[in-house]
C-alpha cells in the first residue's frame, strides 16, 4: 500500500526542524517505510498570478470573445477570452507568457506565447481549471473559466500572487510511500508521525482530541450488534444543525494531495481524518434513517444496497451490513449506501467508528468483487482502541466546520475489555539476530521512541506493545527488528547466512541469464507477467482450460488457473500496449505448470518447466524478425544444425507462416504469426508473430561458440533466382547447395516474389550464395563452375527455371 504524504501536513504532528523532505525522505527510507517518490506541489503553476478583471470590452471581429481589462498587481493586461461566465470584479487565474497550459483540459501541456486571435494580440491567458491540472479541485462547466472569489470566499491575497503561494502549494512536497501491509498503523498522516519521531529523534506533538464529557442529549441513538465477533468495537454520535457545503480550501488541498476528491464538509471529514488517523469513518443522514437503531448483522439473502459508487448489490451471509429497522444502509468496512448518503439537504448526521473482521471484511468485498480505501485498512486489522480519537476528532472538525452539536449520547458497544499484548526476548538473542552488540539501554530507548513501554530483568526484555501496533507485533523476536532498523539496516553486517551453500548455477541457469542478455541486446524488452491466468484469457486465445490447474480458492477471476503456456499471456502484453506503439517486442521467460498425471487428474504437485517466448507486433515483417530473433538466439547460444518444418496444423499459427525448428528429434521452438482469426478477436492492427521455445532444450543442446579465424582469401558472393512450384520449401533447396561443394560457405534466402510476371502456382525465390576457400584465392572460372554446378542442381531436382 502507498500514502501519498504532504510533508507540510506531517510537519503539525511532529517537530522536524530544518529538515527537508529530500532528507525526511533519505533517513527514514533507511529505517522504515520507503519514500519512492517526491512531487513538489505548485511545480505545473510556475507563470499563473492572481488577477482582476476590471471592466470587459468587445472584441471587434468575433461574437463570442470578449476583451476582459486584467490587473494583475499594478499592471493591466488586455486578454483575448471566451470564457461564458466571465464578470467586472471578478478573481481569476491568469496565465503569463512561459506559462504551461492544457487546451480546454485537452491533450498536452504547450507553453504559452504572444498571440494574436482574430486581429487582437492578447497579452496572456484567463484559465479554466482543467487548464492548469485544477478540475478535481474546482469543477466546473464547459466554457466556464475558474473563479476564484466563488470558489475560495476565504481566498485574501494581493494581485499578482503567484496561484501556487495563493492555493498554499508553493511550499510543499507530497511524498509517494510505500507502507508494507503489516503496518496500517503507518496509513495515516499521525502513524507517518510517529515513524518518524522515532527514526529522526525528533519531538512528537499530535494531541490526542477526546470526546465530549457533557452533552444535551436530544435525539435517541442506540446500535445493536447481533454479531460481535465481527464487529469488535462499534461507536457512534448523532449530530444536528448541521450545515453541508463545500469544504474550505485548506481542507480541499490536503485532500488532492493524497489523491482524494473532495465531496462535501461532512463527508471531506471522514475522509480527512481516514488520513490522518488511519481510521475510516462514514456518516448517515439521520434524517433517512428508519428508526433510532444501528443494527450490525449479516445480510439476509437476496436483499440489496445501491452503493456510493452508483452500483446496486445483491447481498448474503457473507456480508456484513450496518442497517436500520428496515434495510441495509452501508456494508460494514467496504462502502456506504445512496439511500443515506450526506447531501446539500442533511441537517443532521450520524458518524460512525469501528473495526470490523480482517478476513471477513476481505472475503465479503471479495465476494461482491466492490473495493475502496476503507476496506484496505479493514482488511489489514485495525485496533479497538483506534475508534474513540476518530469519533472525536470527528466531533471536533464537525462544530469547526459545519456548526453541528452533539444531540445524542456516544454509543460505544465493545465485544471484549481491551489488554495490552506483552512479549518477552532474551537480550543475548537481540545481539544474535541483529549480529551487532546492542546495549540494554539502547533497546529500552529504541523500544520507547515507538511507545513500547519496556523493561529489562535478568538478561530478558519485557514490552508491553501500544495500541496502534496490536496487529502487527506478534512475539518478542518482533521486537528484535524494531531496535535492528532503528539502529538501521545500512548498519548492520552483511554476513552470508550459517547453513547456506555458495553453489554454482547449474548450467540451465547458466543458459536462462545468457538468453537474457542476448535478447535484451536484440532490442527485446522483458515482460512479467502472472503465472495464475483467467480462464477468458485461455480461451481467447483458443486454449482448453480443462488440463488446467484450478486454484481452489482464487483471489479473483483474473488468477484462477495456473497456466501451461506463456503464449495468451504474450498476446494480453501485446494486447495492452498496441495502441501505445505501432511496433512492439517483447520477450519472456517464464515457468508453465504441467500435468504429469496419466489419469489427468491432479493428485501431485504439477510439473513446473521453464519456457520462453517472443512476441513482435509490426508490419508484413513480424514473420521475419520473429525467426530472425530465434536464429540469432540459437546461434549465439551455439545450437546448430537447426531444421525448419512447416507447422500447419495446429489452429493457433497462421498456416503460412509459421514453422517448427527441430535438432534431430529434439523440438526447439515453434514460431510464426498467430492465425488471422486471432489476429481479428484481438484487434490487432499490425501483424503479430510469436516465438515458443522449451528453455530445457536449449540448455540441452547450447554448447561453447565454436570460433574460427577470419578467412584470409576473398569469397565471392552471387545472387541467383529461380522460380519453382509455390509448394516447394526453401529451406530444402538451401540444404541441398551447401552439400553440394565444400566451396559453397553459405546459402541464404533473402527475397520471394509472386505476382506481375510469375505464373499462377509458381514462385520467384532469390538465394544468395558465398564461395571461396581457406586455402587460396579462387578463380573466376572457378566460382562460375561453381554458379552453374548449383544452377543445374535446382534445375533438375526441384523442375525449376533460372532467372540469373
């Protein structure tokens, strides 16, 4: 799972000093979670100011644009805009020369320049907000300019501004973090914090909000969890007079910078503090509520929800719901209902906060195949403690930013008393794992910067594990790599691991790494792709999935069998990039799964091989550079005396263009283009040729280059043609010259020709010959001797005519 983390938001829950997110980023990457990606914000804003628009004129020659009069801090500038709402008195944003933009949301950024439009030079551009990158954050009509006054009423600044000081953005940086997933208690920005409080020794400031101790009770909320085991702790509030609107844009901002759309208020909180706590909320209209009861239970068969994502679900046992007197209204820890969903209309709310089964929670949007950012952290275990600081930081957020007040009693149902897990580890195993000696008191000081509370007695560490880490530390040795990557990794010994061999690639992995190599030299690029496959992608492309291996229990449709050829998966590559590149070439190795079994049954683990194919999207010639790419991996691997067959049979190849390359009766690799049926169901514009080769036969069969010196004499190439029965296999023809004088070094076909001048039935083919010997420089006669030895060959054997 990725965060994507203002540093600027960070920086309110811990004190970092003088530190910069390059450097945050390099330290706790050493120690913690990894930072893959630093986005300076406001970066695409560069040139774009606050204006005013004084007074607006017509333009002389064309209707539909007008001359809006612009200040921008002190100087005025007469733009060219057909903006259908601009007004006098208007805040815009207003892009100068050397500004990037998008054409109306359109296409690529172009820089913008002095223009002249229909006669009158326009001095810069009034924008759009899916001009400048700023649509999610400002939605708005076709034609319709951003307008910034309506937009941001809070909006004080001086014209001229630069937009990206204006929106806040100039000085921050999101930070794309990698958060492995035994750590949801680092999903937020307070977890974030934490980290690093304690990777970069510096001062945790979060205060923990808390709840209300007084309220007016007015409204009746009670929850009723009929199933406690899944729903381990269940809180919620009731809210009313509350005001739903559009957040504020410090709200907005943080939101787009962890890739979130804002809603509204209400909803923008749940949203804000799912990223500040690493705890989902959701909230109802209380006011579309039947009853005055949550109702916590699994779904009845057939009954349905129409989600937030406008889908309409059909539910059973396997779902969890949070529901009123009469229906569904949410499904638990996935996604909220349409039926009670926050509008413009509420006035009172329910928030809610809990957590829900891991694995259930999983299985059930599994099962009705529906996601969302809530569900990742369910699914991860989150703590019973985590509840009560989102419920009131919600309840804090809510009269700051919606005037709401507390009406009903805080609801809190708890399936069991929290206690704090305790793991103990001898100090002497600590210094044995890290391979380093660790002092006592920098353990118990490691262990305290991540709010372990710790102690040590007769050589053994004690820790009682805080809250936010109760499903992620399962035994004392967990505590072992807290003080290890606090020390940091890069600080650790490399030392090769007691009871593992050095061994030496066996000759197969030897042959695997050269083909690699000798591939991505060819201009191949890797493909890696999954070994589970769906059983639509196999039948697409014409395979049976009946010899397959099923998984039993799928993590979707898309991996449900283990595959027993690379070839559909090359195809799905090609499939996915053809729009990308008219051109394409791809290569991967890869292990199928095989069926050993005579029954056909699968009662033993399958057979796993190493295969390798090839893949070229191109024009008429992908036929050809599939085979070249094949003779050329097979020749730099030393595999000679190749024999090529046609392959016609089989429904997969094009019946022309494709052939089977054998050494002796070993079959090396099958190539060709796919059938033009293939080609049609894929769509594929050009022409796509594969390669299909068994890994264990090259490694078989490769040997060391057997290289010889350059030949010292001259040797004389010739070009022959000759036409023959369209029937008529080159290959054997080519076969046949070289057998036919020890001065022939090599045969080569390089053209076929039908049509203009060529009877039906027939073939022009041109075959290039090179003679010469090792011994001396050859006469001219000589090399015409041999000319006319070859020519009477193909002649007689194969009832050809020369053309040469």
């Amino acid at each position: 799972m990725n965060l994507l983390t203002s540093y600027r938001w960070l920086r309110e829950y811990v004190d970092l000093g003088k530190t910069t997110a390059e450097e945050f980023a390099e330290r706790v990457s050493l120690s913690g979670p990894g930072v893959e990606q630093l986005i300076p914000q406001g970066k695409d804003l560069e040139n774009i100011v606050i204006g005013k628009i004084l007074r607006i004129e017509e333009h002389p020659k064309a209707q539909k644009l007008r001359l809006p009069i612009v200040d921008i801090g002190g100087r005025e500038l007469t733009i060219v805009c057909g903006g259908t709402n601009i007004v006098e008195g208007q805040l815009v944003a207003v892009a100068l020369v050397g500004a990037s933009v998008r054409w109306h949301g359109e296409g690529e950024l172009i820089v913008l320049e002095p223009i002249e439009i229909r006669g009158v030079k326009s001095e810069g551009m009034i924008c759009a907000a899916n001009e400048i990158g700023l649509f999610d954050a400002f939605p708005h009509g076709d034609g319709e300019i951003l307008d910034l006054g309506k937009s941001i009423p809070e909006l004080s600044v001086g014209l001229g501004t630069p937009l990206a000081d204006a929106l806040g953005l100039s000085d921050d940086t999101v930070m794309d973090i990698e958060v492995t997933t035994n750590r949801p208690d680092a999903m937020g920005m307070v977890g974030m914090a934490r980290e690093a409080s304690a990777i970069l020794d510096a001062d945790f400031t979060w205060k923990a909000p808390k709840l209300p101790s007084k309220i007016k009770v007015c409204e009746k909320l009670e929850v009723n969890v009929e199933e406690k085991e899944l729903a381990p702790r269940y809180m919620a509030v009731r809210m009313d007079g509350v005001k739903v609107t559009d957040s504020p844009w410090w709200i907005k901002r943080l939101l787009l910078g962890a890739g979130v759309r804002p809603h509204n208020n209400v909803v923008d909180i749940t949203n804000l503090i799912r990223l500040e706590l690493g705890q989902p909320m959701h909230a109802f209209d209380a006011g579309k509520l039947v009853g005055d009861t949550l109702h916590i239970r699994k779904a009845k068969a057939g009954e349905k929800i129409a989600a937030l994502d406008g889908i309409t679900y059909e539910l059973s046992e396997t779902n969890l719901v949070i529901a009123d007197d009469e229906q569904p209204q949410c499904i638990a820890g996935i996604m909220g209902g349409e039926h009670s969903a926050i509008t413009t209309d509420t006035v009172s709310v329910i928030f809610e906060a809990a957590t829900f089964d891991p694995v259930f929670t999983r299985r059930s949007a599994r099962k009705l195949n529906v996601y969302s950012d809530s569900q990742k952290l369910f699914e991860k275990g989150l703590s019973t403690q985590a509840p009560e600081y989102a419920l009131a930081r919600a309840i804090e957020m809510c009269k700051e930013l919606c005037g709401g007040d507390v009406s009903s009693e805080i609801v809190d149902k708890m399936a069991h008393a929290y206690k704090p897990q305790e793991f103990s580890v001898k100090t002497e195993q600590v210094t044995t794992l890290i391979g380093l000696p660790i002092e006592e008191k920098e353990m118990l000081a490691s262990l305290k910067k991540l709010g372990f509370k710790a102690t040590i007695k007769k050589g053994e560490l004690t820790a009682e594990v805080p809250w936010w880490r109760d499903h992620d530390i399962e035994s004392g040795r967990d505590f072992i790599e807290e003080i290890a990557r606090l020390r940091g990794y890069a600080h650790l010994p490399a030392v090769f691991p007691a009871g593992i061999s050095n061994r030496r690639l066996t000759k197969q992995q030897i042959i695997e790494k050269k083909t690699r190599t000798i591939l991505k030299g060819a201009g191949l690029s890797e493909a890696f792709t999954y070994s589970f496959v769906s059983g639509d992608m196999m039948k697409k492309a014409g395979f049976d999935t009946t010899s397959m291996l099923r998984i039993d229990n799928p993590l979707t449709t898309d991996f449900e069998f283990m595959r027993t050829t690379l070839l559909p998966s090359m195809l799905e590559t090609i499939s996915e990039n053809h729009e990308r590149r008219k051109e394409l070439a791809f290569f991967e190795m890869a292990h199928i799964y095989l069926n050993t079994s005579e029954t056909g049954t699968w009662n033993d683990l399958p057979q796993e091989t190493m295969q390798l194919s090839l893949g070229i999207l191109s024009d008429d010639t992908a036929w050809k550079k599939a085979k070249g790419a094949t003779e050329y991996l097979l020749k730099e691997l030393g595999i000679k005396n190749v024999t090529w067959k046609k392959h016609e049979s089989d429904p997969f190849w094009h019946p022309g263009r494709s052939a089977q390359g054998f050494v002796g009766e070993h079959l090396v690799a099958t190539i060709g283009e796919i059938h033009p049926e293939l080609r049609e169901r894929y769509k594929f514009e050009g022409r796509v040729a594969l390669a299909d080769i068994s890994v264990k036969e090259l490694a078989e069969l490769a040997s060391h280059a057997d290289y010889q010196p350059i030949n010292a004499y001259p040797e004389a190439k010739r070009d022959l043609a000759f036409i023959l029965d369209a029937a008529i296999e080159v290959q054997s023809i080519l076969d046949a010259i070289k057998q036919l004088n020890p001065l022939i070094r090599q045969a080569e076909w390089f053209d076929t020709y039908k049509g203009k001048g060529i009877a039906p039935g027939k073939k022009s083919v041109a075959i290039r010959v090179t003679i010469g010997s090792t011994e001396r420089t050859l006469e001219s006669s000589e090399t015409e001797k041999v000319i006319e030895e070859i020519k009477e060959h193909v002649i007689k054997e194969y009832r050809a005519e020369s053309r040469s």
